[in-house]
C-alpha cells in the first residue's frame, strides 16, 4: 500500500529538516545555549564565542531562517533571543518521536 504525503506534512518534515540543520553545528548549539539565559547582544556573542563577525553572522542567520532565534535592532546594535514558540514546536515534534514504552516491533 503506498502512502502519499499531504502538503502539510511535507512541509512539516521540510520545516523540521531545517531545524535540525540548524542545530547540526556546535558553534550555534553554543549560541542557542548562551541565549537560553536570555536576550544577548551580538558583541557579547562574539566575544565569548570568540568569532569573527563574519563567521558569527552567518551562524546567525542560519539560526534565524530556520526561526529558532529572532532579532531587534537598537541603535547600531542587534540583540539576539531564542523565539520560545518554534522551541516548543521543536519539542512537540521530538516528543512525537519518543517511542512508547508499549511499541513492540512487527515481525514477519
């Protein structure tokens, strides 16, 4: 029997896809554990990830087209955050991964 995918749903793996794209580096998981304590300014960013602004730039934007982090401007400065409503969706979708204790394995 073969199972076709709606919209929704492949938008939905596309979407996930990219979320574990942007978490698939150490240098963003860095940036989204130092934001997890809250809003930070990208000089702070870089100085304690001791990048270049070029370098922290694209983690950031990879970070911020995935939704994971937002920002806002002040002055010449932009802050960085983690956007609290995609994380949940996040752990919607790893919780809808969790096996269930009950799953059994189909055999032949």
């Amino acid at each position: 029997m073969v199972q076709i995918k709606s919209r929704e749903t492949t938008a939905r793996l596309a979407n996930s896809a990219e979320w574990f794209h942007a978490l698939s580096d150490e240098t963003r998981l860095e940036i989204v554990a130092m934001l997890s304590a809250g809003e930070r300014c990208v000089c702070e960013l870089m100085d304690a990830l001791d990048v270049a602004q070029s370098r922290l730039s694209f983690h950031l934007r990879v970070l911020k087209e995935a939704g994971i982090v937002s920002d806002r401007k002040e002055g010449r400065w932009v802050h960085y955050s983690l956007n609290r409503e995609r994380l949940e969706e996040m752990e919607m979708l790893l919780h809808s991964m969790k096996p269930s204790s009950r799953a059994r394995v189909a055999c032949c």
